[in-house]
C-alpha cells in the first residue's frame, strides 16, 4: 500500500463512488449504511494505492528467484 500515488482518474472515481455510498441508503431509508462512504473517502483524500508498481513487481520477482535459485544449489 502506498499513499499519494493514485492517478488523477482513480481519485475521481473513489469521489463519485464516495457519493454514491452516501446518496444511496439515504434513499433507501438506512442512512446508518452511509458509514460506508468513509474508508472510501479516506482511499481517496490519501490516494492509496494497492498494488506495488510495475518496478517494484520486476525487483520482488528477482529478489524471489534469486532466493529460489540460492536455496536449490
């Protein structure tokens, strides 16, 4: 998990899926449910995001088989 790195389009989707969290059980009649919209709305003021880069992908892969390879000998 890594915070300020989302991309700008990822942000406004949280915000728009933030609302969304909040307008719907108001609607229902359950605005208990509206609770919901916080961790999504934390997600997006940080922009985590939850998955490593592409680089950070490419350096765990080598580190793991490195690690392979240094116990199999």
């Amino acid at each position: 998990m890594t915070f300020f790195t989302a991309s700008f389009e990822t942000v406004i989707l949280r915000f728009a899926s933030m609302m969304a969290a909040v307008i719907a059980p108001f609607l229902m009649g359950v605005p208990i449910l509206a609770i919901i919209a916080l961790p999504i709305f934390l997600s997006a003021v940080t922009a985590v995001t939850f998955f490593p880069s592409k680089t950070e992908t490419k350096k765990i892969m080598a580190d793991t088989i490195e690690i392979y390879n240094s116990k199999a000998a």
